[in-house]
C-alpha cells in the first residue's frame, strides 16, 4: 500500500510539474507575443505612413510646388521657396489673404463708381440727344399727327446712334479699368532683371507664346519635356531659333520614374538630351527638376541627382516667382498676371514659373499684359544661361 501510494505521489508531482511548465511556457509566449506585436504593427504602421507621406508630398508639388514641410517652413534664409506668392515675406497667409480681399472690394467699389459715372455721363448725353431731335422735328411730329405716334425715321436714326454712343461708352468704361489693372497697376524699377520660364512644354499653346514673345522681342527660357509628333520638334527648333533658351525638363515628367533610382534619372535626362540634340543640334546644359529641386518624393537623395547634373556640366535652377498656374485653383487671366507682378514688385532678380501645357490657355492670355507693362517700363526681360546665378531651392 505504501508503495502504490508513493508512486501516487510521484505521478501526481510529475503532472503538477508538467502543468507549471506549461503555464511558465505559456507566459513566456505570451510576454514575447506581447513584446513583439506592437513592434510589428509599429514597422508596418511607419512604411505605411511612409507612403502615404510621399504621396501627399506629390499632390503638394502639383498643387503649390513644394512639399508640405516646405510650403509652411518659416526659415528662407537657405532655401529660395517660392511655392505661394507674398506680399511680405513677415506677413502670415491670413494676412495676405485679407490683403488680397480687401483689394478685390477696393477694385470691385472703383468699377461700380466708374459704371455709376458713365451711366450719369450717358443719360447726359441721351438727354441732350433726345432734345436736339425734338426740337428738330417738332413742327413735323405735329403735322402728321397730333397723338403720340411711333419715331419717324430721323428720329429713329438718331436713337441708333444715340444707343450706339452709350454702347460705345460702356465698352470704353470696361477697357478703360482692364488697362487700369493690367497696365498702371505696377510701377517698377527699371534696374529690375526677370526671367520667364515655361515648363512642361511643347503643347498647342506653345506657338502662341513664341508669337506674343516675338511681338514684344522678349527671349525667355522653356523647360520642355520629351515628345516626338511633328508639332512638337517644330517648336523645339522654332524655341532654339527664335534665341530662347532651351532646357531640360525630364523626358517623362513621371516621378516615380524619374526619382526611383539614379539610374533611372540618368536614363530619362539622357533620353531628352539625345532627343533634343538631334532634332537641334543644340545640347541643353540648363535643367530644371520636375517639383523643384525642394521635392522629397523620390527614392534617391536628391544629392547624387545633383551631382550627376555636375558631371555633365548642366546647370538646375528652380524658381522664386510663380504666377500660380499650377496650384489646382483655376486663376483667370488677370489674378495669373496679379500673381506674376507681385511676386516681381518683391525681388530685383526673378525668375517666374509658368506653364505650357494644353489646359494653360489663361496662361498665355495672361502673358500679353505682362509683356506689356515689363517692356513699357524698360524691365529686363532674359533668357536663362550659364552666366545667370542660379536659384535653388537645395544648394
């Protein structure tokens, strides 16, 4: 009996000590589990954001042309950002915002005083009008008839014309008050220098341009992409023969082609590069990156793109004035030349970002009256090269 019950006992102390083994085994597990998660979802949860982050950077380049750090950032002594247009660079957005609101009401109360003056200026002169046919044709209004009758013919005609001066008043009102805020709007120093650039380009409004460029002889700078239809070799030649200047844009204009590797922006430059020189015989030693040189939303540090663009002697500028054709908000002709001239009036040296591509037709509209009010008051209006100091959002 003793035995039977001493092998009871060791049985029973062997499954006990089975189940505390379990139990430790299980904790164990358990506290590694627990340890372990939270690192997992932790890695998971920063690659995702990671790319979420790379596409809301894009979206902000498209948008305002720099990266959302960089569009808020409050340092400008190292980086040229010029993604929003400012008045002051001390003022907030807020500010400006009220600024630009209250020179729309300020603009909005000058047209309807206008209006209200030619209105006085056009019932004036109606009377007057009115009163020369009356008493012209009195006798003979009488003598066909006693009661009012329709206007004979002289009367008639002198309506038409009478209507034709208010017609003629009005439209002299309106341009009138475009000149007024397209070309007296801005005063400039003479000893200002700007240059224009289009990127994106060729497009169907790119002849358009060349043809208002020529008419005020004003050279600017096209930042081009890759494209092989007879229209566009066309305009790269007229571009190189007209005396603009002539640079790199990426072949693509894909990012995620462009920015995967060095490899692929070596291969997407020399594709354009090749392009262009055999249509031109020109080699582009000027580029511009697509999104700027600001732009985080590649794989590659932008470093070695730059010093790629070092060995092949080719110089990158980026831009501190835009006229903001590219914001997603559709400007009309006058707030994109609004736009262009206020960021001018605040740098002697501006180099102004505008785009040539098919649905840029305000663009080109917008051009005529920049051309117009920088050429009439003697601004030096150039095309970029080598010998121009570059603006770089990186050094």
């Amino acid at each position: 009996m003793e035995q039977e019950k001493t092998a009871a006992d060791k049985e029973s102390l062997i499954s006990r000590r089975h189940r505390v083994k379990q139990i430790k085994v299980t904790i164990i597990v358990l506290i590694v589990v627990f340890l372990i998660l939270p690192t997992i979802l932790c890695i998971i949860m920063f690659f995702k954001v990671q790319s979420l982050q790379k596409q809301i950077d894009m979206l902000m380049i498209e948008r305002y042309g720099k990266t959302y750090n960089g569009l808020f950032e409050k340092n400008h002594e190292s980086i040229a950002h010029a993604a929003v247009v400012q008045y002051n660079t001390s003022k907030s957005a807020k500010d400006i915002l009220n600024e630009n609101n209250k020179e729309q009401l300020d603009d909005t109360n000058k047209e309807k005083e206008t209006d209200d003056i030619n209105k006085k200026a056009m019932t004036s002169e109606t009377k007057t009008l009115e009163s020369k046919v009356s008493d012209k044709n009195t006798q003979e209004i009488k003598k066909q008839n006693t009661n009012m009758e329709e206007p004979n013919d002289i009367s008639k005609e002198s309506a038409g014309k009478s209507g034709n001066t208010i017609e003629n008043n009005q439209a002299n009102g309106k341009k009138s008050e475009k000149d007024n805020l397209l070309e007296k709007k801005y005063i400039f120093d003479n000893s200002k220098t700007v240059y224009l650039t289009f990127d994106d380009g060729p497009s169907k409004y790119t002849a358009d341009i060349l043809d208002l460029l020529d008419t005020y002889n004003v050279k600017a700078t096209f930042f081009v992409i890759g494209k092989t239809d007879k229209y566009s070799i066309e305009m790269y030649k007229r571009i190189i023969e007209g005396g603009h200047s002539l640079g790199i844009h990426s072949y693509s204009h894909d990012y995620d082609k462009i920015y995967n590797s060095l490899e692929d922006f070596e291969k997407d430059f020399t594709k354009l590069s090749d392009l262009l020189y055999d249509i031109t015989g020109y080699i582009p030693y000027l580029y511009r990156f697509p999104g700027g040189s600001g732009n985080s939303v590649g794989k590659v540090d932008i470093q070695e793109l730059i010093q790629f663009l070092d060995k092949e002697s080719v110089i990158y500028f980026d831009w501190n004035v835009v006229n903001g054709d590219a914001t997603g908000v559709e400007y009309s002709p006058e707030e994109l030349y609004t736009n262009a001239m206020d960021g001018i009036k605040i740098h002697n040296t501006s180099i102004v970002l505008m785009h040539d591509t098919d649905t840029k037709e305000n663009t080109v509209k917008s051009l005529e009256p920049i051309l117009k009010t920088l050429t009439e008051q003697g601004i030096n209006v150039l095309p970029i090269t080598d010998e121009v100091t570059p603006i770089k959002q990186v050094k």
